[in-house]
C-alpha cells in the first residue's frame, strides 16, 4: 500500500502551528539549536521532562512532552542522537524510520520535524536519507483489511511530515530520487505480501506491464514463445498449474547509446511454492507465496532506476511460474532441456528456483550480451541455517563485482555475505542420467544450487547469485520495516548501480 503520508521540505522558521514537534539532542544531552528554543518558549518544561525522564540523548531514546505551554504544539517529541558525527548516510535513513515509529499512533494530522541542528553540517543528501527512512517505516499492507485502520476513530494518523532545514529547495532536490527508490521498495513489498491466489503469474506480469508509465520497456513471453525457445526448464516447473508461466523482461535505457550493453538483473518469481510432486510440509507453507522476492526486486529496482532517470543501461528478466503437483506435474525422475542445451535431471521437484532461473539466465545472455548480470531469488532454506536473517548470501564469479555488491550492502544496511563456489561443489550437481540433476544433496545446499545456476552462465559473464530466502520476506523488525515483504535488494541493487554503472 501506497503510505497517504505527504512529506516536504520547508525553512526552519516556517511557520508551525499544528501537530508535534519532533526536536534533537544528542548524547550529553546536548540539545539542539531548535530543542533549546522550544526549551525558552515552554518556560523551561523541556529541561524538567529531560530531567524528570533521566534522558541522556542516547541513540533511540527520547522524551515526551504533550500539551506543553507557550507553543502551540500538541505534544514535543525530543529525539536523542547519540553521536551524530559518526552517521553514514543509512544511519540518517534509520533515524528517521525511528522517528516515524515514535510519531505512528499518537501523532496529530502533522510532524514538524526540526533537523537542522541536529548535526552543524547537515548535508542535504543526509535530511534526504532521514526523509525516505520516515516514509519507508511508514508503509502498510492493509488493503485486505476491510476495516481501515486509517480510518478507524481510535488511531490518529500522521497526514503530513515537515521537515524544516536550513536549504529546504536543496533537500527537496536530493529527496526526488529517493522518493522513486520508495516507491521502488514499496512495489516490491507490495508484490511480496500479496497473496498467491491473487498474484498468479499472469497478475505478476500485467503489473509488470504497468511499470511502461514510468518509462520501462516491457514484453512477456507466453509458454507458447518460452516453448519455441526451448525454455524446459523453467516450463517443467509451471506445467502442475493451472496458471500459465510466464517472462517479463523490462528494459529501462537511461545510459543512451554511449550507456552500452545493460547490466542485467533476474529474478526467480514464483508465485507459490508448494513444492510440487515433492511436497513441502503443511506447517509454514503460506510463507511461499514470497518466493517471488527475487522477481519483486527487479521490479522494484526497475520503477526506481525509471523514476529517477538513472543514466545506466538495464535489463530485468523475471521468471513467473506457479510449483504446483498435479496430474501433468513434473515428476522426481524427469529429465528436461533447458533453453541452453543442457539436461536435467528433475531429483526433487523442490529445487525449482534453480530451473526457473537457468533459462532466463540464458535467456538474458543470448538476447542482450550484459556486462554483468545479478540474479535475486529466494533459493534455499539453507542459505538461513548459514546466515539468519541479517546478510543475504553471495555467489559470484568475479571478485570486483562481489566487492562492489558488498560495499554497496554495507553502504544500504541491506549486507551480503559471500560463500564459495568450486570444482569440489560442482561435482555435487553430476546426473548418472543427464548432464546434471537438480539437488546437490543435504550439505552445502545453498552452494550447489549456486553451483546450478553457474553451469548457465558464460564464464566471461561478470555473474552474482544473491540468494535471499531469509531476508526478503517474513522479515525481522527493523527502524525502517515492519512489513512481511521487505523490498530487500531494491536499495542495495540500487545504490549498487548508482556507485558503479551509472555514467556522470
Ligand atoms: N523456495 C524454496 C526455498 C525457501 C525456503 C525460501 C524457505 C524461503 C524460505 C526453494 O524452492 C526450496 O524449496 N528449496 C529447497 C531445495 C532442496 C529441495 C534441494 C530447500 O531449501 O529445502
Ligand atoms: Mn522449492
Ligand atoms: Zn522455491
């Protein structure tokens, strides 16, 4: 859902006669500029409640003060900092996820939000980030409740954000391409928590077709043109379902002529996941109406690269197929020819992502010549029992792009932690029957499905695998979500692009 929140920019001595008043300290407490004004307009009550409260501006904490006199205020909010001089750009995009959670609920129709003096040299890129923190922890899904929480008498909600700053027109400037990554993060959330019964493949697509508004150049491939190409592959996996597979294929040309060949971005979309022939367990298995968090991404990553007119040359391949058994399912046995040449021996119907991806890892090479590809999916369990929720796993064939992704990572709070591929992990994947089978057995998993994928891939191909099962949907808390779908890769790919293809 599209948060009704508006967010703008305004100068410090904007006229504030409403709502709350969101001010700063940091560790001491020092307060800020602002909070030492608001302190003299309310006779003093700001240092009693900071006394009261034994507030030491620490990082996340802060204090309360509602219907203080001599302002006309409803309620100030004083945010402690911490140590703001040390903040990177993402710890300005958390502050103000933390912000917005301490506003939800209990706020009037608007938060006047006095940053400037939070930190001396504030730059506007810094007010920018804490901006698309405020309205990323402002997303919801809601729009299966029929009771509207938005409309429910009890709740107040947040109408607008101001945040008053020494350049407003500056920060307004520096907001706009955040504001297309939001949306970009929002889309994929979006796609992530929808239901299965709703975003089959054919939906997938046709608001994927939606994204020609935004600038992107889209075409879907049917089963019958996948076919004719000799996609096996990722044919096999949809063909237990009643809903037809499909391939979007976007195109977003910001580079121009002198862009060159794209960077390509692909991502595993499967609507639902039930396993197929090989079932999964009953107990958990609503969660994989997510495992289309790869195909999300894309999406996503494509409307923001669009929004903001981003100078760089890409393409999204997502392959939309539903795993379902039945009688024309896929059995354990099968062997099928993937669009490259090479069979496969179909051992566990469970190992779709894999298949699905094989063809439109083919695919994207054969029709565009990338410079380098990365490909999202929600791959393995075991990439989870390695690293949790807190990093996704990388896989690449090339160092200097693992070290790009990877700093781009540290740089969104969105980290990747690489794990090995080798000669000794490929050996895993060998068939008696075919060139190779579908599961590489109980170790390593994450890396042999990787190891899967690679055999798709030219050697020359600068080529990453994320796999992000545990950090792209049933998602842990953070400042800046509390959403089921995160968006996870949308910031990080983003800013990847950013750092590294965007020309200047
Ligand atoms: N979509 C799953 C992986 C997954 C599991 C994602 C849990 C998110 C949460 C994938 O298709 C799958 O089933 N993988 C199997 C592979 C196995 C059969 C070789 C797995 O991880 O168990
Ligand atoms: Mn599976
Ligand atoms: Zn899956």
């Amino acid at each position: 859902m599209t948060n009704p929140t508006t967010l703008s920019f305004a100068s410090p001595s904007a006229v504030a006669a409403d709502g709350a008043a969101v001010i700063f300290a940091e560790e001491g407490p020092k307060l800020s500029p602002a909070a030492q004004d608001l302190d003299k307009k309310t006779k003093g009550r700001l240092k009693d409640a900071v006394k009261v409260s034994g507030f030491k501006g620490k990082k996340g904490t802060s204090v309360d003060v509602l219907a203080p006199q001599g302002v006309k205020f409803a309620r100030i909010l004083l945010v402690g900092l911490g140590k703001p001089k040390d903040f990177a750009n993402d710890d300005w995009v958390n502050l103000g996820g933390v912000v917005r959670g301490k506003l939800t609920g209990r706020e009037g129709d608007t938060a006047h939000v006095y940053l400037e003096a939070a930190k001396s040299e504030l730059s506007v890129e810094d007010i920018a980030a804490f901006a698309l923190g405020a309205q990323l922890r402002g997303y919801t899904f809601d729009k299966y409740k029929s009771k509207k929480p938005t409309k429910d008498a009890d709740v107040k909600v947040l109408k607008k954000i101001v945040i008053h700053c020494a350049d407003s027109r500056a920060a307004g400037r520096a907001y706009k391409p955040e504001r297309a990554i939001l949306d970009g993060v929002n889309l994929a959330r979006d796609l992530v928590n929808e239901p299965a019964n709703i975003l089959t493949p054919a939906e997938f697509a046709s608001r994927a077709k939606a994204l020609t508004k935004a600038g992107v150049q889209i075409s879907v491939l049917s089963e019958t043109q996948m076919k004719r190409l000799g996609m096996g592959a990722l044919l096999a996996v949809g063909q237990g379902s009643e809903n037809t597979s499909h391939m979007a294929v976007m195109q977003w040309k910001g580079g121009g002529q002198k862009g060159g060949e794209p960077v390509a971005i692909v991502g595993k979309g499967v609507t639902f996941d039930t396993g197929g022939i090989s079932l999964k367990p009953a107990g958990g298995m609503e969660d994989m109406k997510g495992d289309m968090g790869g195909a999300a991404c894309v999406a996503g990553l494509m409307l923001a690269l669009a929004e903001r007119k981003a100078k760089v040359n890409a393409v999204g391949v997502i392959g939309l197929v539903e795993n379902m058994p039945s009688g024309t399912a896929t059995r354990p046995g099968d062997v099928v020819e993937a669009m490259s040449g090479t069979t496969i021996e179909v051992l566990n119907t469970d190992a779709e992502g894999r298949m699905v991806l094989a063809d439109c890892l083919w695919y994207v090479q054969e029709k565009y010549k990338p410079r380098a590809i990365i490909n999202l999916a929600t791959l393995t369990g075991a990439v989870m029992v390695a690293l949790g929720k807190v990093h996704a796993g990388l896989f690449s064939n090339n160092d200097d792009l693992s070290e790009q992704l990877t700093a781009a990572g540290l740089e969104t709070g969105e980290k990747l932690w690489r794990l090995p591929l080798g000669p000794k992990y490929d050996k895993l994947i060998e068939s008696k029957v075919a060139d190779i089978k579908n599961t590489g057995g109980r170790w390593g998993g994450s890396i042999s499905a990787a190891q899967f994928l690679q055999r798709f891939v030219k050697p020359d191909t600068p080529w990453a695998h994320l796999d992000i099962a545990g950090t792209a949907m049933a998602a842990e808390s953070t400042d800046i979500n509390r959403s089921w779908g995160s968006g996870f890769g949308v910031r990080l790919l983003d800013r990847f692009i950013q750092d590294n293809y965007e020309r200047r």
